[in-house]
C-alpha cells in the first residue's frame, strides 16, 4: 500500500514539474509583456513555505518533503504534502485555461 502511495506521488509531482516548466515559460513571457502583475502563486501565510513568481520553487518544495516523507513515513507530513500537491494542480490548471485563450 505504501508503495502505491509513494509511487502515485512521484508520479503527480514529475507530471507538475513537466507543466510548471510550461507555465512558468508563460509566466515570463507575460512578465516581458508587462502583464504578470503579482508578486506570488501562493501568497504568504499559504500552505507552502516558499513565496514565488514561477511554479518551479513550489515543486522543488514538494519534492523536499517527498523525500522527507519516504524516511519518515510521516502521517502528518503525507496530508500536508498531498494538500500541496492538490493546490499546485488547481492552479496551475487554472492558469492553463487563462493563458490558453
């Protein structure tokens, strides 16, 4: 079971590394025209740690705390890793269907 798990997590966070190298292609681009105009994907106080203009820092933070988890075998850890998980895909599908009209 927890093989399963582990392995449908590095399977979710390699699928949002793929898309967020799309996205934060678009997010520079929209930068250069002068129309990315925030100063964060997650604002502060969000369930993530960092605080970022591209999705990459995000991934990378979820890919720490993969690691973490597969020594730990931490409950606690697990639910907030696929909390992160679920955000990242709804806003980077959000941003998808924005940036794709």
């Amino acid at each position: 079971m927890m093989l399963k798990i582990e392995q449908q997590l590095i399977d979710n966070i390699s699928q949002l590394l793929k898309r967020s190298i799309i996205a934060d292609s678009a997010l520079a681009q929209l930068k250069e025209d002068k129309q990315g105009n925030f100063s964060a994907i997650f604002p502060k106080g969000s369930i993530f740690k960092c605080t970022a203009m591209t999705f990459q820092p995000y991934i990378e933070e979820v890919a720490d705390e993969l690691m973490q988890w597969q020594q730990s075998k931490d409950q606690q850890l697990l639910v907030t890793l696929v909390k992160k998980i679920e955000q990242l895909f709804k806003v980077i599908g959000e941003f998808e269907t924005l940036y794709q009209k």
